[in-house]
C-alpha cells in the first residue's frame, strides 16, 4: 500500500495530496517523535524525573501540478476550514491527528507548476478511534417499589463489555447512557479490580440520553431530552472518579443503569500515539 496523506475538515470535506488531485508532497520532515526530558544529578548519575512530549511541527512542500489554479484550490479550502484533521495510511495502519496550517508559501510558477513550503502545527497526539456498546436487558430479581414509578429497579441489573486500549497513556472516554435510570453506575475494571468508577445520582424515567465527556478540555455531564441540554455536573456522586480514563492494555467495562429495564451504554475514545 502506497502511503496516503490528506486533510479533512469539520463538515467531511478532503483535500488530498496526490498525482490524481494534482497536488503531491516533494519533501516532508516531522513524522518522527522526541521527549522533553528533566534529569537529576546524583554525582554523576542521571535520574530522569519528568517527561514531556512536545509540541510537533511538520514541514512538508507542496507541488501544485496545475499552477496557480492548485494554489487557489489550497487556499479556499483552508480559509473555509475551521477544524483539521490530519490523515496518515500506511501499511500499519490509518491515524490522524488535528492540525492547523500555520504557513504557506507561494513560489514563482516554473514550466507551470508552483511550489509551496508549508508548516503545520500539531494539536494533538496520532490518534486512532473505537468504541464499545454495551446492552442489558431485564435480568430479574431486584426491588419492586410500590409507589408511582413507572418502572422496576434493581441492583443486580448490569452488563459488561472487553476493551483494549493498544497505546501507551490512559485515554479520556466519552460515555453516552440511553434509557431510564436510577443511580446508574459505570465500572472500569482490570485484572479484578475495580479501577475507576462513575456513578449519578439522577432518577429518569422518560428515557433521556445521559453524555459524560472526559475530555480534560472539554469534560461536562449533560442530559439531552427533547432538543434541549441540561447542565448535569452536580449530578455526580463525587466519592467517585466520574470523569473516567481507560488505562493501557485490556480492560471490562461494567454498565449498571439500575433498573430492570433495557438500557445502553456506548462508549468511545481515541487510542493516542507520539508515531504512526
């Protein structure tokens, strides 16, 4: 497989660069990785004691096959653009990560085709997308309650489901609830042991859609019912984590809404990379 690198913006629109689009990359340098790293002198031996992954830029030249008509089809592109993303396949695999165009320049047209160096800034780490669903159904059993409550609850209602986390940090998921719930909780797990929780304190019961973002730059709780968002923060059970990160390596994911009713818990996150 030859390798394919395009830009995609917030709305799906691709700006490739190949011979097909007439825009191919002559040099590229700043697909590789380093580290910051602090060390401390104990008489003559070094201990590393922080470590931190830098802000990556990638330079790249750009050949417009057609002339001035590719560089102002580069050019609209990016002034309609508010969010990039980054596109890398190779054999290993396709990740991406979000960028911005920080320059572009414009060469003389030589036997009507024109350079541009280009420098892109970097946002964030390579990234690879998955999710995992989990369904539950009525499992029986749990305590019926005799006043006006629609449905029936119970403690032992959960279900489970295996995820692996192939890169190298913990990861932020984003976690969206469907159906009625009561108290309901979401359990990461490895090796037996339960490693982080998130449990709400809420009690619906028209069946709303509960989004928990732990993104550290955008983390929020929020219920969606009927078009509109309610601020669900203070909702929280805060003697548990709540915002929750998948750790490296294997992991069950536990979902208990707390009801004896079908429920849905889905869950996404991006597997994060300093290489392709």
């Amino acid at each position: 497989m030859r390798r394919k690198l395009y830009l995609v913006n917030e709305v799906g629109s691709t700006f490739y660069f190949d011979y097909v689009h007439n825009c191919i990359i002559e040099e590229l340098d700043g697909f590789g990785f380093e580290f910051e790293i602090d060390y401390e002198d104990f008489d003559a031996r070094f201990v590393e004691t922080k470590r931190k992954i830098p802000q990556r830029t990638i330079d790249l030249t750009l050949v417009f096959i057609d002339g001035y008509n590719g560089f102002t089809r580069w050019r609209e592109f990016l002034t309609k653009s508010k969010e990039l993303r980054l596109f890398y396949e190779t054999t290993a695999g396709k990740k991406y990560c979000y960028v911005n165009i920080k320059s572009s320049s414009k060469a003389q047209l030589e036997s009507g085709v024109l350079k541009s160096q280009v420098k892109i800034d970097c946002l964030s780490l390579w990234l690879v997308n998955k999710s995992a669903h989990i369904d539950v159904t009525d499992s029986g059993g749990g305590k019926i309650y005799t006043y006006d409550y629609p449905y029936v609850y119970s403690v032992s209602f959960n279900g489970k489901v295996t995820v692996v986390n192939d890169s190298p940090r913990k990861v932020p998921l984003l976690i969206k609830l469907y159906g009625n719930c009561y108290n309901p909780r979401v359990i990461i797990r490895q090796n037996g042991v339960d490693v982080q929780t998130l449990r709400l304190i809420v009690d619906e019961r028209d069946e709303p859609l509960i989004v928990i973002s732990s993104d550290p730059i955008n983390q929020y709780i929020k219920l969606v019912y009927g078009g509109e968002e309610i601020d669900y923060y203070d909702k929280q059970d805060f003697s548990c984590e709540n915002f929750l990160f998948l750790p490296p390596g294997e992991s069950e994911i536990f979902f208990d809404p707390g009801v004896r009713e079908e429920a849905t818990c889905e869950i996404s996150f991006r597997e994060e990379y300093i290489a392709h």
